[in-house]
C-alpha cells in the first residue's frame, strides 16, 4: 500500500512539474520515510539537494511550496499512514516537523541568492548554515548538549561526495 501511495503521488507530481520535481520529491521522501526511520548514516541531506535542484530548476517560489508541501506535510502524512511499523531508529518521530523545516524555507532564499555559483559550493554553503543552525538551537534547546564532530564529518563527506561525484547528473537536470 505504501508503495502505491508514493507512485500516485509521483505521478501527480510528474504531471504538474516535470523530471527534475519528481527526482526531488523521491529523493525527499525516501530520506523522510525511509531513511529516518532506519538511520543508516545520519545527516544525509537529500532533502539539501533536492531544494537545490527544485530552486535552481524552477524558483524560490516553487522551492518554497517543495519546501512546505513535499519536505513538510507529505512525509508527515505518510510516516503518519505507516505509523510505527519498520522503525529501527530511536530517534524517528512520525510527526517531524520543526526548526529544520524552516532552515530548509530559509535554504531556499539562499540557495536563489547563491543560483550563479555551481551546485557543489551551494551545496558547500548550504551545509555549512544547517550544521551551524542545528548546532546553536541544539545549544539552546539542551544544556548538555555535545556536537557530534565524527558524525558532523561523516555527513560533510557523504554529502559533499554525493554532490561531486554526481556533478554531471546534477547539472544535466537543469
């Protein structure tokens, strides 16, 4: 049943945007709903790129609407479908909207203030303001809270590489 909720879902997508919004939207909510609920490497950012795509393809403001409706409430309406079955990470939450959603808002702006620069240095400053935001809300939202260095690293390379490596598909989307 899952699976033939998401193909419906990018098939109304595909009808309305094109290649590059459904690669994105995949991408978005094979992390959201797959991905976050096995945290096989945390900190993949396949949402980062694919608001990068999505901004760069079409605009800020249908980055913003990819931002609100594909990051935000269409993951929480299908993890919300799934419920608790498959979860292997402590931290999953069904209902996972919050303070990254409106970092992911506010990535759109930059990313179209950015949109002269090649895909690897927005997607370098793109993680750069995500770790620093999570980082200073992690300060105020816990006393005790501890920056993962090593899984900070993890996630700059495994990123970064996914960018690199993937250049020529990258760019061959817009």
């Amino acid at each position: 049943m899952y699976f033939s909720i998401l193909a419906v879902i990018l098939i109304i997508i595909s009808l309305i945007g094109g290649f590059v919004i459904v690669l994105a939207s995949f991408l978005v909510l094979f992390e959201k709903c797959l991905f976050g609920r096995i945290a096989i490497i945390q900190g993949i950012e396949f949402t980062t790129i694919s608001t990068i795509l999505v901004v760069l393809a079409y605009g800020p403001a249908i980055g913003v609407l990819f931002c609100i409706c594909i990051s935000m409430i269409l993951p929480a309406i299908i993890n919300n479908m799934i419920g608790e079955k498959w979860v292997a990470n402590k931290d999953f939450s069904v209902f996972s909207i919050g303070f990254g959603n409106v970092v992911d808002i506010l990535c759109v702006f930059i990313i179209h203030f950015l949109r002269g620069f090649d895909i690897f240095w927005i997607m370098v400053v793109m993680l750069l303001f995500k770790h620093i935001s999570g980082n200073i809300i992690g300060k105020f939202k816990e006393t005790n809270f501890i920056v993962d260095y090593l899984g900070l690293i993890i996630s700059v390379l495994f990123n970064l590489g996914a960018v690199f490596f993937f250049h020529s598909f990258w760019l061959s989307l817009l």
